[in-house]
C-alpha cells in the first residue's frame, strides 16, 4: 500500500501569515507540495488555474475580505466533485452543517499537527478506497 500523503499537491488557504507559514512548513515535512493562498481571491485564482493539481484543499474559513472557506471549498468541489476538503476555524463550527461541501472535515483552531494530519491522510484514504461514501463527520 501507498503512503496516501507522499507526493500529493495540496492548496492550503489561510489569512494569518504566521500559522500560515508553520502550517506550511507542518505540510511540507509530511511530503506534500503545498500551494499556498493568503485569502479566498487568491484561493480561487490558484483553483481556476488548474484544480486538478490538487489532491486534497485545506482552508481557513473565515478569509478577511473576499470570498470565504466555504465558497473556496464549493468552487473546489465544482471543478473537481471529489476533491477532499479540510476546514480549520476558530469560531464557525457551528456553521459547519450547513456550508460546509460532503464528505469534508472541520477542525477548529488551535489544532495540534497530528488533527491536521489524521484528517487529511483520512480523507485521502477514502478517496482512494473504493465504495466509500463520504458524508459530514463530526
């Protein structure tokens, strides 16, 4: 079997340049090549250039100005319909049932790497394993 996070380009979506930059930083050292996006303009420019180079997305969702997570994640999702989604937020969990694209996980802030981790490596083993269904998980 595979390594699910070796090798995989990741589009990683947040506006605070410091968890940002250790995110990155998380991600790289986990093999992924990350491609990342300081708000959602910047989000959907890089989605719009070619989202097929993106195994999974991880977004912020509240951005600044623009468009938020959810509205990146569900552009992700209409490029590619089983593009895997992370969210990570401080305060929008509740809004989660309700914006938030099938088959994604939400992780609320502060998160310790190994959340960020689990999630991601969850949601591309599934993507890959055939007859899983993805839904909502909690």
């Amino acid at each position: 079997m595979t390594d699910p996070l070796a090798a995989q380009s990741l589009l990683f979506v947040e506006d605070q340049p410091l968890l940002r930059m250790e995110t990155e930083y998380l991600l790289s050292e986990q093999g992924f090549e990350v491609i990342s996006a300081s708000n959602g303009i910047e989000g959907l420019a890089e989605l719009e250039r070619d989202a097929t180079r993106f195994r999974i997305l991880v977004t912020d969702v509240q951005l600044g100005d623009g468009p938020t997570g959810w509205e990146v994640a569900r552009r992700a999702r209409g490029l590619v319909p089983a593009m895997p989604v992370v969210y990570v937020t401080g305060d929008n969990t509740d809004e989660w049932a309700a914006n938030g694209v099938p088959g994604s996980v939400l992780i609320s802030k502060p998160f310790v790497a190994a959340q960020l981790i689990t999630a991601i490596a969850t949601l591309l083993n599934q993507a890959t394993t055939p007859g899983i269904v993805l839904t909502h998980s909690a």
